[in-house]
C-alpha cells in the first residue's frame, strides 16, 4: 500500500455520455456540437436537454436546460433524440469492465461509479497505473473517454474526477487532500445545492478553506446535521464505504457459445476459460472463496447448477477449475448439446483470512505466481502468458469462440 493510502477509492465518470456514444456511431458527427434530448421544434420544443457533447457546452448547453433555450443558443447544433437501449448496453459493457478490477462497485447513475480497489493495487505500479489501466479499457474496449479521480474518500474521488475533464485523471493522495479542497469554491462539496450557496454567502464562504475555518458549533446551529456534514465535506472526512447494490456474494462468469456444444472437451475448455476469469477477478479483488458453484444450460433451456463447499478459500485458478471440472463430471456424457456453462465461487473472504487449500510452500508459491502472471496480463494482453492447462485445448484461446457474457450475482 503506498505511503498514507487506507483506502483507494476512484470515481470514474463518462464524458458527455449520451453525446459521445452518438458521436462514436455517427463519425462524421465528432467535432460538431451534438445535444440529445427532445424535438427542439425550431425553438419551441417542451422538452429538456439529456446531454450535451462539448461542443455544444461551448455554447453554454447543458444538460436539463430546456430544448427551446438550447436551440436559441444553438440554432445548428445536432439534436437527436435519445436511444436509451443503445446507451445502456454501453454501459453494461463499461461495468463489465470495472468489474474485471473489483467486485467492490458502487453505480450512481448509468454512466459513473464508485470503485474501492484497495485490495487490487498490488498487482499494478503505483495509483497512477490503475487509473490510467481503467481509462485505456474503457477506451479501446468501447471507443469511449471516462474521467477518472482518485482519493482516499468517495466525497473527494468526485469531485477529482471533475477536475481536468474531458478525458481527465487526477490523483489526491492523503497528505494533499486539504490543499486540494481548500481553494475550491463551496459548491463543488457534494450536498451544497442553490439553496445551501446563498445562505453560505450571506455568512461570506464562498471556499473550501472558509467553509472549513468557520467554527463547527455554529456550522452546527445553523444548518442542524447538514451543518456537520459540511464540515466534514470542507475537512475531507468521508468514511463511507463503496456499496454495491447488494453486497457481493459471489463472483461468476458464464459464456453463451455461439453454437450449442455437443463435445465435451470444448465445455470443459470453456469451463478452464471462465476459471481463469473467475480466480483473476478474485485475486483482483484480494478476495478468496469457499464454495465453487458450477451453471449448466442444455439446448432445451433446462438447466442445472451444482455446487461444492471447499475444505479452505481459494483463488487459485487450477483449484477453480478442478473443482468446477468434478461438478461437470455428472453431465458425462451429455444429455443434450449445450448452450452455456457458467463458473461461480461464493463464501467470500479477504485474501489474508482462511488459508491455501493445501498448506504448504508450493502452494504459497502457485499463489505469487498467479498474481504475477495476471499483472502481466493485464499489461500485455492474455496470449503473453497462460496456464499449461489451457494449452491442451489447442492454439487458439476458448473465449475466442464463445460470446461472453460476465455477471456479478447473489447467486449464481
């Protein structure tokens, strides 16, 4: 853990969302001001703006500002209307990708999130590379540009994540978070709206640094509780933790072939690939897992899941899979070609709780190698290195012949 650092929080968030994806579709559209929303209706639309590329923010557009108001200062801006299932299936695939760093997900909206990867740092440089490894994903996996910020609370991962956009990256390590704040204008602290400003005004804070000098008590008087929090928002105290929807219970993955599988041997290729995935994902995130949960879906769409409780935790990739390839055992031979398989592990821990299934140095030692091979591959790309396992499946890797599809569930 770097020097200072208890917590590694990062706030991604999307750059002109909804803007930038009709940019990527329309090539011809990138460089021009382009506002999604309602009909502008030469000026008289109802409607609001949804979001606004920055080439409209030049303008002065911006989003849940009225159409008609948008189109005065915009008259040849390109207005389109949103496609909601379009944008939302880019999301699921940006999610998909923060979920590849750690389960620890927090979404705030379709286009931002809260990620906790204290327990993934090990496997990269410094903080830096982190951010930088979710920015190059994010970009070359979807064509798009997130804004990142990281810091050791969630409250100032925000608002650095709205510093140098667009395309931005900026990192407030412990010791500087103070001087970071103190400049800031008031209305940057998360839960100072209008309202809040004008009164803050009239006590003349107008910063950060103001805000935080002002005594706590009379903060207190004035706003009840809220005065409290704001001067915690002012003093960069934050110990609210990243919360996924519903805490995480397991980590899985599950792939859709693209033609029902009447062989064997490719679903157990398939099912080394989705281990793999799965104990990456778990030493990732510094977890471990007791239970290794195996999905199996026929043509017929019937489907079993079978499950088995480990005697110790694991994250590593052969225990996975030889596990999971015991479970599979049952289905020999098969009773239909099958359409999915899927890999779970549930019953989680930290990685420093429980101990290796097998007590004994070999094992402490596959574990560092392990984590070493997923730092190389998740610089270099998976084919540089690969378990012996899955050179028995031939040259070519199962996830190349599969559609994949990844989830993060209560159960598998």
């Amino acid at each position: 853990m770097p020097s200072g650092w208890t917590r590694i929080i990062i706030h991604v968030d999307m750059d002109a969302f909804f803007a930038s994806v009709e940019q990527l579709l329309h090539p011809e559209w990138r460089g021009k001001p382009v506002i999604v929303g309602a009909d502008p209706q030469g000026g008289k639309g109802r409607g609001v703006v949804s979001a606004a590329s920055y080439e409209a923010r030049r303008f002065g557009v911006h989003s849940a500002m009225p159409i008609s108001r948008a189109y005065k200062l915009c008259p040849n801006g390109i207005f389109v209307h949103p496609h909601g299932r379009v944008y939302h299936d880019y999301s699921r695939r940006i999610f998909e990708i923060l979920h590849s760093f750690t389960p620890l997900i927090e979404p705030l909206s379709i286009d931002e999130a809260f990620m906790d990867v204290t327990g993934s740092l090990h496997l990269y440089k410094d903080v830096e590379a982190i951010g930088r490894k979710i920015k190059s994903e994010i970009r070359s996996r979807t064509g798009l540009v997130a804004s990142v910020g990281i810091a050791p609370t969630k409250s100032v991962a925000k608002i650095a994540s709205d510093f140098e956009k667009p395309d931005g990256l900026t990192i407030v390590p412990p010791d500087k978070v103070q001087e970071f704040l103190d400049p800031l204008p008031v209305t940057r602290l998360w839960g100072v709206g209008q309202k809040i400003f004008d009164v803050l005004k009239k006590m003349g804070i107008q910063t950060v640094r103001q805000l935080r000098q002002y005594p706590k008590n009379v903060l207190e008087q004035k706003f009840g509780k809220m005065g409290n929090h704001l001067y915690s928002m002012a003093t960069g105290q934050d110990e609210r933790s990243v919360h996924t929807e519903e805490t995480v219970k397991s980590v899985s993955n599950e792939v859709t072939f693209q033609r029902d599988q009447s062989d064997l041997e490719t679903v157990r290729s398939a099912v080394f690939a989705l281990s793999e995935k799965v104990g990456g994902r778990l030493r990732r995130a510094g977890i471990r897992g007791k239970t290794l949960h195996l999905k199996i879906r026929f043509q017929n769409f019937r489907t079993y899941t079978r499950s088995h409780t480990m005697l110790n935790p694991t994250n590593l990739t052969e225990e996975i899979f030889r596990e999971a390839v015991n479970l599979l055992a049952e289905f020999d031979p098969l009773e239909q070609p099958v359409r999915l398989v899927g890999v779970g592990v549930s019953g989680l821990c930290a990685d420093q709780q429980g101990q290796l299934s097998i007590w004994d140095v070999q094992n402490e030692k596959k574990a560092k190698l392990e984590k070493v091979m997923d730092k190389i591959q998740d610089k270099y790309g998976k084919q540089v290195i690969r378990h012996a396992e899955s050179m028995k499946f031939g040259k070519v890797s199962p996830e190349e012949n599969i559609e994949n599809s990844t989830s993060e569930e209560k159960d598998l």
